[in-house]
C-alpha cells in the first residue's frame, strides 16, 4: 500500500523531464542533473545544446500522464500514457517512420534528419553534403522553437492555420542542395482538466530533500507523482482537432506537397473510437504492416497515398530513459473516408437500438419535472426517421 493514503490516484506523471517516473522508475545516468537543471532531453538532442523545458511551472518537465486503469481506454490490461507535450515526439523512429511513408523512403534507407534551427551550423551542412554525395535521404524539420513554425496565411475566405511539424525534403544539386516537397505532421497531445502542479511540486521538494535516493523514494511513493491529476477531456480535445486535421489532409493533396501525416498516441487513438463509429480496420495484403479505414461505397475518393495516422505509444518496458517510441499502427486514409465515419457511421450508432425513442423520452421527462400538467405531442416508436404528411 503506498504511503500517504489509502486511495490510488487514477492518474499519474508517466515521464518528468523525459525520465520514467510512473509505474516503474526507470532512470538514465545524468537524470538528476537533468531534473535539477530542467533540462529537456528531447530539445537538447535536437539542437545539440542543453535546452530547458520551456513550460510554466505548473507543467513543466511533464512529458506524459500515465493512466493506472487503461482498461477504461482501450487496453486490456497494465498503463497507458497520454502525451502531454509535443516536443515528446521529436524521436528518431517517429519521425523516421514519417519520412518513410510520405516521401516513399526505404525501409533499410538510412535518413539525416535535422532540425531547421541548425542549418546554419558549418558542421550540419557539412553532414547534410556528405549525406546527400552517399545517396541518403535528407530532410529538415521545422517547429517552434526549432526554426519556428510554417502557418498558412488566412485569407477572407479561410483562417489561418501552423502546422506542428513542416518537413522538406533536401536533394543533391550541382552545387549547394536544392529544395524539394514539404510534409504537414501534426502531432496530438491530450489535454487533462486541471492542473499538474501538486505533482510537480512534490516531485520538486523529493528531489531536493532526497538528492541521492530520488529515484528509491518515488518508488516507494507513487503517489507524489499523482496528486491532484484529473482526467483527461477526451470530448474536447477530439472537437478541437477534426476539423483542423481533416483541412490540412486536404493540403496534402498540393503538388508540391507530399502529404500529411497525423501521429496519434495510442490512447487518443483508443479514445476516438466512438467518435469515428468503432471502424474495422482492414489490413493491406500488400503491406501486412499497413492498416486502412475502409472505404465508403459511391463516394469518390483520391487514389494516391497522401493521408496517414502513425499510431504510436512509449515503450515502457525499455528500462532506458526516455523511453523509445513504437509504431503501434499505420493507417492509410483520406478525408471523404473520415468524414463518412465521424457524421454517418458514428451518428448513426448514437441514434441507432432506441437510442431516439430514449432521448426523447428522456427530454419529456425533464420538461414534465418543471410543468406536470403538459402532454407529449409527438409519439415515437422506433429510430427510423419521422414521416409527415405532404
């Protein structure tokens, strides 16, 4: 039982200042110094400098939120974590994994890929050079903080939009590289009602009370690491990204685009599954690793590959910090298909087995609550659709 209460917390800090925090503490060798110096070991590899975490105190140095019951999400059995930070995805095999499939790269091709932040930097020109003379594939990122983030401007007619993630692709020319087709990521973090910070806190008072023992104390306290966390406001976050998701899948239908790509950690994926109708994903027989939203009859859809959901989640079981991100799933889709099963296949499950009849009744129940004597002027019998009189 942990010390301090008999109540677990639901949820917890899974990963503070990319070190393993929650259920198991797993922590690399400069780690304390890290967690002292805030150091942000994703935008240090980036830049090839130290970097701090650039989140307010509340929040900083959190890097996942791991959820004690993942049933409740979607997996049988054990944690699941919730990304919290997006500058967690910046890892070698997530973004290699990306390239891949937008830019049609080999899987054994070994990619140079660098932060826009350094292209000014005579040491990663001079890589840049000699990966593009041995035939590598060569792209630069661009994100805040990383050289800043490429936003498409409104017009009278469309808002304006940033994209997390913008890769080009950089091709061998006769004399310095030359420029080639760019990619949209866009990177889903979950949002948590409240706030971390009496996690945080505590994490910060047991680092400077146990200096030698940090990692030995919060093990035996779990619960520091999951004071006062709250759930997390699946609903919201999912409203708050369709709409932007589903327009930048449409620009990477440009010419000089090669696509988009959408990384979902495995538990929003998980939770979007009502929004989307629960669909059955189909695997590809030509690519076992592929996966496909089916497609809806008589719609017409784009033929070419330009649409992609990498699945991902932390490989808890590394025993190394940070840990390594895994492709759980790529799925191969577009927008006519994610329309069909977020406003057809979705809403009718929702309305579908008496669901209407329910809600209706429901509602009257509520109104006769406040004026008793009122009666239903509507009956209704099943969920097909009402039909009037012309």
């Amino acid at each position: 039982m942990p010390r301090g209460g008999s109540r677990q917390p639901n949820h917890y800090v899974g990963e503070w200042f990319g070190q393993r925090i929650f259920p198991e503490v797993q922590l690399g060798d400069a780690s304390p110094d890290a967690m002292r110096t805030h150091r942000c070991p994703f935008l240090t590899a980036a830049v090839g400098e130290a970097e701090e975490c650039i989140k307010a105190t509340p929040s900083q140095g959190v890097c996942t939120i791991t959820s004690r019951d993942a049933r409740r999400y979607g997996v049988d059995n054990g944690s699941i974590d919730w990304l919290v930070c997006p500058y967690r995805t910046l890892d070698g095999g997530l973004l290699n994994e990306v390239v891949r499939h937008l830019f049609d790269v080999a899987v054994d091709a070994h990619a140079l890929i660098v932060a826009a932040v350094t292209l000014d930097e005579p040491a990663t020109r001079l890589r840049i050079r000699a990966a593009l003379a041995a035939g590598a594939p060569v792209f630069v990122y661009f994100r805040a903080r990383l050289g800043g983030e490429i936003s498409l401007s409104p017009t009278d007619r469309s808002p304006e939009f940033s994209f997390d993630i913008t890769m080009v692709e950089l091709l061998l020319g006769s004399n310095d590289p030359e420029i080639g087709r760019y990619a949209i990521v866009e990177v889903q973090t979950m949002e948590f009602h409240g706030s971390y910070g009496q996690a945080t806190a505590a994490l910060r008072n047991a680092l400077d009370l146990h200096q030698s023992s940090f990692a030995d104390q919060v093990g035996e306290n779990p619960e520091w690491a999951g004071r006062a966390i709250q759930g997390p406001s699946i609903a919201d976050t999912f409203k708050r990204t369709f709409y932007q998701m589903i327009f930048k899948f449409q620009l990477g239908l440009h010419a000089s685009c090669a696509g988009t790509v959408l990384a979902l950690p495995r538990a929003v994926w998980n939770s979007w599954q009502p929004h989307l109708g629960g669909p059955e994903l189909q695997i590809d027989p030509r690519d076992p690793a592929l996966r496909s939203l089916p497609r809806p009859e008589g719609v017409g859809l784009t033929e070419e590959a330009t649409a992609w959901i990498l699945v991902f989640d932390t490989d808890q079981t590394a025993g190394v910090s940070p840990n390594p991100l895994v492709i759980d799933m790529v799925i191969k889709t577009d927008t006519p298909t994610l329309l069909h099963y977020a406003f057809d296949v979705a809403p009718e499950a929702a309305l579908g087995g008496g669901a209407t009849a329910r809600l209706y009744a429901d509602i009257c129940s509520k109104v006769l609550g406040w004026w008793p004597e009122l009666h239903h002027a509507v009956a209704v019998h099943d969920d097909s659709p009402a039909q009037h009189d012309s």
